[in-house]
C-alpha cells in the first residue's frame, strides 16, 4: 500500500515536472511563472488579480491560483512554497496564523500589530509581509436597520445583551477562529440563539430575507453598503487591526527580489473608500475582477492603458443562456480538466482496490478491518483532507489527485470484496469440487460472476469523483468547480450555475456510461435482459 | 475402471463439534454405498474426505489403494466425479460447456465430444440443450446436466451429496431410474449421501446407517429390515415403513 502511494506520488511529481518545463517558456527575468493565490472571498479575488497584474506588467509571468480554502490551505500552500504570494490581513496573522493575543496598548495600534506580526512570521516560517496596502479590513458584524431598532442596537454589548433572541449565521471561518464568535463570547458574552453556519456568498441574501438576524462581515464589503446594513461597534476593542498586505513566500523573495519590489508598488496605494468602491463594482454591480483590478491600477499609474477591454460587466440584460454561451470555450476547457482528475483519480483506484479486493477475499479474516480503514478515509471532510495533503504536496493538480483517489479506493474494493465473496456459492463450491485452481475458479466463476457488482462499485466512485471534484478548486487544481467557488466568493449565481451545472450533467452522463458498462460486463446468461429481471437460477 | 474406497477410524471436528467419530467403511471397487442418517450425522463429512474437501484431523482415507494425501487435492477431485444438490452448474455457462469443465480440466483431446457423450447418457440431447443456459432449465433437467458433468471424463468414482433432494417426486423419481442404469452401464463405484432411506435402497447395494458421526450399522437393506443393530435402525426402519402403509391404506 505505502509502496503503491510513493508510486503514485512520484509519477505524479513527475508528470508536474514535465507539464512545468512545457509551460515555462524562458522569460526576460525568470524561467519559473510567479504562483499567485487568494482566498475564496470577492476582496481576495480582487487583490489577487491586482497583485498579478503588476507582476505581468513588470515582465514576470503568473500562474493564478484564486479561491484557496481558507486561512488554513492559503497560508500552508505559503509556508511550503507551493504558492508564492496571497492577500492576508494582519489580525489574521495574528490570530489565526500565530494563534497570538497582544497587550491592549499593543493591539490598537495597526504598526505595532503589523511589526509584530510580520517578525514573529519571519522568524516561524520564514514568510514575509509586504509593507501594507493602505487600508484595513476588519470584522463588521452587521444586522439590519429593522432588527436594530427593534432590539436597540448599536454596539457590540448591546448585541450581548439581546443575543439570545437572536439566530446568528457565520462564516464556518469566524465560528471557529479564537478572533471570531470563540472570542466575542468570551468578551462580550455574545451568545446567539442558534448559529448557523453560512458561506460568505449566501449570508448577505440570508440576512435581507430574515432568515438569520446577524451575520459576520467585512468592513470593506461592497454588500454592507447594497443592503443598508448597521455594523454594530465594537466598543471593547476586541477585534485586532486588520491590515491588508502582500504575504510573500521565502522562496520568491530570495530567487526574485524584483517581484517582491513590484509588489510593494501598491503599498499605502489603497484606502478604505477605494477598497469599499472596487468590492462593490465586483460584488454588487457584477464587473468583472480583472477590469475592476486593471482600472484601479490605471488608475494609480502603475499600468499603463495599453489594451482597452471590452466591458464584459454581467448586466441583468443578458440572459443566463447566453452567458453561458460566451463563457463556452472556458466551460469545454474546465469541463476537460475536470474529467482529467475525475479519470486519473479513477484509473488510478481502480489498479489498487481491485486487486485489493480480490486479495481480501482470500484472506477474510482482515477483509472487513480494512475495507472499513478505506471507509473511514470517506468520512474525513474534503477540505481538511486537501489541506492534509499541501505539506506534502502543495497545490494544484497533484494533492486534488490523490485526494480523490483515497476517495475513490473505498465503493471499488468493497464491491470487489463483495462481489466475489458472493459470487453463487453453489458454482464455486462445485468447480472447487470437480477440481479447479483457486486462480480458475476467480477467472472462470467468480469474476465473471461479480463483475456488475464490480462494475457498480467503480460507478459509485466515478460519481462521487465528479462531485468531489468541485472542491478540488479550493487547492487551485481547477475544474468545473472553479467558477463555484468563485461564484459564491464574488455573490455571482450565474459563475456558480456555470460550474454547478455541467457538473451536475457530468455526474449524469459518467453515471449512464457506466450504467452502460455495467450492463455489458454481465454474466453471458444474464446479458440481453435489459427491460426485465433475469430469471432465477435456481427452483427452490 | 471402478475404484475401490476405504475409511480407517477417521474422526473430524469442527471447533467443538464432532463430526466424525473413529469410523471406518470400506466400497468395493464397482459397489454403490449409501450413506444415510440426520443432519448432523456426519455422512456429508466422510464422503467430502474421499476427494479432500474435508481433511480429516485421524485416520486414513484410501481411493483406489493410495492415501488420499499422497496427491495433490485438484488432481485427485479432477479424477472423482461430484453432484451436488443444487446441482452447482456455472451459471453463465452454457450447458455443454458445463459439462465439458472437468474432460478441460483434465486436458482430453476432445472434451466437447465427451460432453456431448455424457448429455446423450443422462437423457438431454445436447442439440437441443447443448447451447442452453442453466436458468432455461427445469430443476430435474439441471441435476440432470449436473449427473453428466460428474460422468463426462468417466472417472472410477462418483460422490454424491443428496442429488436429487430439491425435487419434486417425479422428475426425482426419473432420475431415480435413469442414474441407476447409468451407473450399472458406466460400471462405477458410487457413494451417494441422502436422508431418504428409500432412495437409498432403491439406489444402494448397501446401506451404511450414520448418527452423530459414527456408523449404527451397515449391511444390504435386507439385514437392516431382518436384523436392525440398534434401536435408531429400528426406529428409522419403522418410520419409512409406517410412510409407506399410509400410503397402501
């Protein structure tokens, strides 16, 4: 088993080595493309977008890996190398990366946060924060003009009060970050009703139909605005500064100096009112990220305007139809590459867990252990399984790889196991009896004979791949989820369809071609029965 | 040829329970034995150590005049023909194939021709079931290729495990008829496992009567009637003859 995983994982590292020589086509500065990532909300998005286009434009080529996870999957990618430069705040760093509180005198002031934060990261893992971006992104936590007056609302405290007639719904990062709901119950005594936990897309639309009362949010979040909401204030300062800098690898600061310098042109650059105004062009109005991020650099004159794009700003007018249709080239390419992990990650199960399962069949005793091993690998969550896998593997394609691959081992060997072990008794029995070789007897009855149930184990997974798939984006390894993500971080129903949907007819079609399979594979006597049962083998 | 068999003391246990305790049988070579007795009693066990599908924990187990152990199991069981009592046909395999397995097995020069032989021998033409699959078969006519498949490579030695309890009375009453003209003209010894003591002497040349895995006693049907060595005989005797006057009333 550890030899086929060391198998796998070298052919893997191996073919990302090829894919990178064909890609990196020599530069002026450097051969290797510059990896830039952010996190799955709409500012991160945009950030990301802005930090690739200065890099562009000074020459370096880029790679964007957009929508990583969360904190956890950002800054470990960071830590190894496997990325080289996202958006991050400074209280987050604190909190959250550092796991750090500071004195009171300390934490108020943004430069004491911002030196401490960027020393201890330096020192822990050799990561670097740029000089910030000029503005802070803090928590905001919102409720609506009528809950307000309704409960009186105007700072935190008052929240404490009244909270427990109240449904709170969070992002599942702020329910578990010490700097999130753990802490405000700690100082405020903040103690909702019920908590319910919310992607950052859908709270904003959850708060404006009343299904929850409060809801976290950022202070720079164009929504906040749209939807006249009321931050309450946080009259204890309890919530760090949180600064917006570049998070720069050690790799690209020591190979590529220059990079890091062409980051720090956007330092001190960006206000809150700016900040706010370009999250609202992205999240609001529905422009596109790399137009918003081309405009402001325009701008601020670190671009030059040298190609004028067309505004491809999704207004209401067109119809879902026919943004589908300009998005089509995109969708083929997401689709294919979504199809390439799902049958990678399938082949690749199938070579272990068949054998695997026949194997098992041989030796029951540590049949059902085992199988249950592999099943215990399905009830690990998706993400904290991809972000296990980033020390290991980094980013991208490889680790999404294997991830779907231990998810794919399980329905294949237990119907393997299965089907053979079940494979008609009697028919074993008797050609063990008139003398055949345990290896005649798998290849001539019981393969044969449990080849639908084989065949339905592999059906299985190739489904649950597909729809595992989506959360590959999380590490950056593309596929139809990539414009899910992006979709729930920039509010856009339309992006998430665009992947949601193929996705969903992926499973279908992958389901009826196995279906297909499944029907073809089955014992010669049952063959030709498709619109009816087989009939019984047997009279008692 | 027809093989002899013989059985020294054996005795085998499964976990605790014994099911064979010190017995001790011999078959002439050409004789057909029956061995009947309850479930429990230890008759499908000692027919199952002829061709090594149980190995006994003591004793000696003998076909023809060698030590079962002194040959490889699958080579002994290819030269031992076996029926089961779900006949144990291959479900995907057509009828003449099935047959065909063990002539295969034992790489004869014409295993079709064989099997097309045996299927004649039991009554099923194989032009007209040759190419049929099991499930296109009545039970009798499935036990029927299963009896064909025991005989295609004529082996010396049959053993069978209650053949014909999953069926009606008739189509058992028919194979009743055509296995024991077989056997006379296939000249084979036959071991036949069955809870029936009239098929076994309808069947049987002689009787060997089992309970809780050692032998009452064993002789021709005759003595057991005339001369039961225990009360069970005696018991099992009355039984199937109390079945039959209910008839005859």
């Amino acid at each position: 088993m550890r030899r086929v995983l060391l198998l796998i994982s070298w052919l893997l590292a191996a073919s990302e080595t090829m894919g990178a020589q064909s890609t990196a086509v020599a530069s002026s500065r450097d051969n290797r493309p510059i990896v830039v990532a952010s996190k799955p909300f709409g500012e991160s998005y945009l950030l990301c977008e802005m930090f690739a286009q200065v890099l562009e434009s000074r020459g370096f080529k880029v790679v964007r890996r957009p929508g990583l996870g969360a904190t956890e999957i950002a800054f470990g990618a960071i830590r190894t190398d496997a990325i080289d430069v996202y958006p991050e705040y400074t209280g987050t760093g604190l909190v959250a990366i550092l796991h750090d509180s500071l004195a009171d005198s300390v934490a108020a002031d943004p430069r004491a946060v911002f030196a401490y934060v960027a020393r201890q990261s330096a020192q822990l893992y050799h990561v670097r924060w740029l000089p910030p971006l000029g503005f802070q992104n803090t928590y905001a936590i919102a409720v609506t003009q009528k809950t307000a007056a309704q409960h009186h609302l105007r700072t935190l405290t008052d929240l404490a009060r009244e909270s427990p007639h109240l449904i709170a719904g969070f992002t599942a990062d702020f329910i578990g970050r010490s700097d999130g709901l753990v802490g405000l119950t700690r100082v405020y005594g903040i103690r909702p009703r019920e908590v319910r936990p919310l992607a950052p897309a859908v709270k904003y639309q959850a708060l404006a139909a009343g299904a929850v009362d409060v809801i976290d949010g950022y202070s720079t979040d164009g929504l906040l605005a749209k939807y006249d909401l009321v931050t309450l204030i946080d009259d204890r300062h309890f919530f760090p500064p949180y600064e917006a800098s570049a998070l720069v690898s050690r790799r690209l600061d020591q190979t590529m100096p220059a990079a890091s310098a062409a980051l720090t042109l956007l330092s001190d650059r960006l206000d809150e009112q700016t900040m706010r105004n370009l999250n609202r062009r992205v999240e609001v109005d529905g422009e596109d990220v790399a137009r918003v991020a081309r405009d402001e650099l325009v701008v601020l004159g670190i671009v030059g305007v040298f190609r004028v794009t067309p505004n491809t700003s999704r207004g209401a007018q067109s119809g879902f139809l026919a943004y589908m249709w300009d998005r089509r080239a995109n969708i083929v390419a997401l689709t294919a590459r979504h199809l390439e992990l799902v049958g990678l990650a399938l082949i690749a199960a199938v070579i272990v867990a068949l054998p695997l399962g026949l194997a098992l069949e041989r030796t029951r005793r540590i049949a059902e252990p085992t199988i249950g091993g592999l099943g215990v690998l399905q009830t690990i969550p998706s993400i904290a399984l991809l972000a296990f896998m980033i020390p290991l593997l980094g980013v991208g394609f490889a680790p999404a790889l294997v991830a779907l691959w231990l998810y794919a081992l399980y329905p294949i060997a237990r119907g393997t196991y299965t089907g053979v072990r079940d494979a008609d008794p009697d028919a074993v029995s008797a050609a063990e009896a008139l003398g055949t070789t345990p290896t005649q007897r798998l290849i001539w009855v019981r393969l044969p004979l449990a080849a639908p149930v084989i065949m339905s184990g592999i059906r299985t997974a190739a489904v649950i791949t597909v729809g595992a798939a989506t959360l590959a984006a999380f590490i950056g390894a593309g596929g139809l989820g990539e414009p899910i993500v992006a979709g729930l971080a920039l509010a856009d129903t339309r992006m998430i369809l665009s992947g949601a949907l193929p996705a969903a007819l992926l499973a279908l079609a992958v389901d009826g071609l196995l279906g297909l399979v499944e029907r073809m594979v089955a014992p010669a006597h049952r063959r030709g029965t498709f619109w009816r049962r087989p009939a019984t083998t047997r009279s008692s | 040829m027809p093989i002899s068999l013989a059985a020294r003391n054996v005795s085998h246990r499964f976990g605790n329970v014994v099911a064979l305790d010190g017995v001790s049988i011999d078959v002439p070579a050409g004789r057909a034995v029956a061995l009947v007795g309850e479930s429990g009693s230890g008759k499908t066990t000692l027919l199952r150590c002829f061709n090594r599908l149980v190995e006994p924990e003591g004793g000696e187990v003998k076909v023809g005049d060698r030590d079962v152990r002194t040959q490889p199991a699958v080579q002994l069981r290819r030269g031992i023909g076996y029926v089961q009592q779900h006949g144990g046909l291959l479900p995907h395999w057509r009828v003449l194939r099935n047959v065909a397995l063990v002539p295969v097995l034992q790489g004869m020069s014409d295993p079709l021709g064989a099997a097309r032989q045996a299927l004649e021998l039991v009554g099923l033409p194989s032009g007209d079931f040759g190419s049929r699959f099991p499930h296109e078969l009545s039970g009798g006519q499935r036990q029927r290729v299963a009896l064909a498949r025991s005989i295609a490579a004529r082996p010396g030695l049959v053993l069978l495990d209650e053949p014909f309890g999953a069926l009606d009375a008739i189509s058992r009453g028919e194979l009743h008829e055509s296995f024991d003209g077989l056997r006379r003209s296939l000249s084979v010894t036959t071991l036949l496992v069955t809870h029936d003591l009239a098929e076994a002497a309808r069947l049987a040349d002689d009787i060997v009567v089992m309970k809780k895995g050692r032998i009452e006693q064993m002789g021709a049907m005759r003595t057991l009637i005339t001369a039961p060595a225990t009360e069970y005989v005696a018991q099992l005797i009355a039984r199937a003859r109390a079945g039959l006057e209910a008839l005859q009333a």
